[in-house]
C-alpha cells in the first residue's frame, strides 16, 4: 500500500499539482490537511475521475480541514473533535486489512511560545495533551500521519539553536511531542528511513525568494506507526520537487510504502 501524506494548504486552489501528485506517484491513499473547504464542497467528483472514489473528508470554512481519499474502499470512518472547539482536525479510516490510518492537522500555535500570552498555543499544547491521552488508550492497530506542526529533533530543523524560541521547535513542543510519541510507543517511519544524523525537512517557508537553495526547513510532517507496524515499510520519501510545483504549497508530500 503506498500512502501519501500532504498538507495542500487549500485543496481546491491546488487541484492541478493534486492531480500532478496523483498521477505520477500513484498513491493508494491520500491524506490531506489545510483542505480550507466545507464537506458539500469539496470536489469530490475530481478524485473520482483519478481512480480515488473513496472518501472520508472532514472540512470547514476557509479553516483547517482534513480529508482521506482512497483507490480501495475502507470499512468505516471516524472524527474526533480535539479541544471541544468543532475544529476540522481529525479523520480517520479503517482499512480493509484492519489498520486504522489517522489523519491529523495539529494547530500551529502562533507567533508566541508562552499559553499564558498566546490562546493559540495554549490550544496547541491542550490539543498535543489531549492526543497524548488517547494514545495512552489506543488498541487499534494505528497509522497516524499528518501536518503535527512540530520538528522536534535537532536534526528536523535548519539551525537548532536560531529555532529554539520559535513556535514548531521549542523545548514545550518538543517535550510534549515526546510525551505523546511515548504514550502509544509510537514508532517514526521517517527516522527509521532516514538517519537522525541526517537533516530532514517537509517544510520551507514561502518567504525564502530561494526556498531551495536557502533550504531553511522544517520536518512538520510526519509518519508514525503503533509497534507492531514497526519494519512494515519499504521505502519513505519526502517528495521535495513538489515544493517547487507550479502554485505549490509550503509543505512537500512524504510518501511511505507499507507491506502487509
């Protein structure tokens, strides 16, 4: 099963590089975050015509949003509304073969590192808590993927010492990411493919006039698996061209191959 993850940062102003996505990497599942579009909008109609008919889409107005697209079709699907705030952040699927692909847009939590000041990132970290619990409790056989809007390892980020007190790599996100890794035994799929002495990235700002050649990234992205998933992939690619797509998002698409 190939699984690709993406946050398009607005699904219908993006429908070409979509589409571009769809028909050179051939996923079998798609998992969309920052889809900024309500559910009886959504073109569902464009996935069916690029052999993706199966849906599970989650979405609000010009907010957040999730959405699961599919070749085969899934068992069921669920959403969990994080922090009681009706936030589209959360869908998830089971497949036909038993495991339970989470797709999940973390809040980004402001400018400000500090709950007391920034009722974003106070959200962030209750959001980050909340998942941490859940974890804690989670039977299913789980995928989780998604825009977690956190690097937390030296190596995800471009300079660990300038990024410290910025939102996405500061030592409460971090420690709280690692918290929730812990809760399930999650296991990342991205570090198991790519050392942790290597950088890693899945984000560069649209601010960079050279994002390339800058390469001031971020690894928001991620691909974790419950324990028992661990060595159940065969490949993983953050697919960097994409960034530079006509149109494209601030976040590149990571692929991962699973064999069960």
């Amino acid at each position: 099963m190939r699984l690709i993850t993406w946050n398009i940062n607005s699904v219908r102003a993006r429908l070409a590089i979509v589409e571009q996505l769809i028909r050179e990497y051939q996923p079998d599942v798609l998992c969309l975050q920052e889809t900024k579009v309500q559910d009886h909008m959504f073109p569902e109609s464009f996935f069916a015509d690029l052999g993706m008919p199966h849906l599970a889409i989650h979405g609000q107005k010009s907010h957040h949003g999730v959405a699961t697209a599919s070749k085969l079709p899934f068992d069921a699907s669920h959403k969990i509304d994080w922090c009681e705030k009706g936030d589209a952040r959360h869908i998830a699927i089971k497949l036909a073969s038993g495991q339970t692909v989470h797709n999940f847009y973390v809040p980004a939590g402001g400018d400000e590192p500090d709950p007391d000041v920034n009722d974003k990132f106070a959200h962030k970290l209750q959001f980050l808590e909340e998942m941490t619990k859940w974890s804690a409790e989670l039977q299913d056989e789980s995928i989780l993927v998604g825009d977690l809007n956190i690097a937390p390892f030296e190596e995800d980020v471009w300079s660990h010492k300038k990024l410290l007190k910025v939102v996405s790599h500061t030592p409460i996100e971090v420690e709280a990411m690692l918290g929730l890794m812990d809760a399930h035994s999650w296991h990342d799929v991205m570090r198991e493919h790519v050392p942790m002495s290597e950088k890693l990235y899945s984000w560069w700002s649209y601010r960079a006039k050279d994002w390339s050649l800058a390469d001031k990234g971020r690894r928001l992205d991620h691909v974790w698996t419950s324990p028992s998933l661990k060595g159940k992939t065969t490949k993983m690619e953050v697919l960097r061209d994409a960034r530079g797509w006509e149109k494209p998002s601030d976040h590149a698409p990571v692929l991962v191959d699973f064999d069960f």
